[in-house]
C-alpha cells in the first residue's frame, strides 16, 4: 500500500513540475509524443478495411465540412437579405 501512495505521489509531483515548465519547454516536450500517436493513428487506419466504422466516419468527415460551410454561407447571405428587408420596411 506504501509503495502505491509513494508512486501516486511521485505522478502527482511530476505532473505539477510539468505544469511549472515554460509553455515552449513543455511542447518542446510532447511534439515527438505527438508525433508518435499520429503515426501510429495513421498506420492503425490504414491497416483497417474500407468498410470499417473508423475508415467511413473518417471519409464522410470532409464531405461534411463542406456541406456545413456551405449552409453557414446560406444562412449568412438569408440574414443578410432579411435584414435588408427590415430596413427598408422600416424606412416605409
């Protein structure tokens, strides 16, 4: 039980020290762990099958932010269009 509190103790204090670094230190620090994931996400996806639920989420994703920007511009240019509408209601 000692040595479970010591080793929680010692994380906790890792972590604080971490935290205490400079900003530039600390992702000096956990690029090349990003990096590592990225490229171990990237191998991961690539060994899946097309038809795989991660593959066709990760495939529709674009296709969704596209059509997402394209209802933003449209609700845009809607507002756009009634507010014009109002003023000149109101200039009436």
């Amino acid at each position: 039980m000692n040595k479970l509190v010591a080793l929680g103790l010692a994380a906790a204090g890792g972590v604080m020290a971490f935290r205490a670094l400079p900003h530039e230190t600390r992702s000096r620090l956990t690029a090349p762990l990003k990096r590592r994931i990225s490229e171990h996400m990237q191998q991961m996806m690539a060994s899946l099958p097309d038809d795989a639920p991660p593959k066709l989420v990760a495939s529709i994703l674009p296709k969704l932010q596209a059509q997402n920007d394209q209802i933003i511009a449209m609700l845009r240019e809607q507002n756009q269009l009634l507010r014009e509408q109002q003023r000149r209601i109101a200039a009436e």
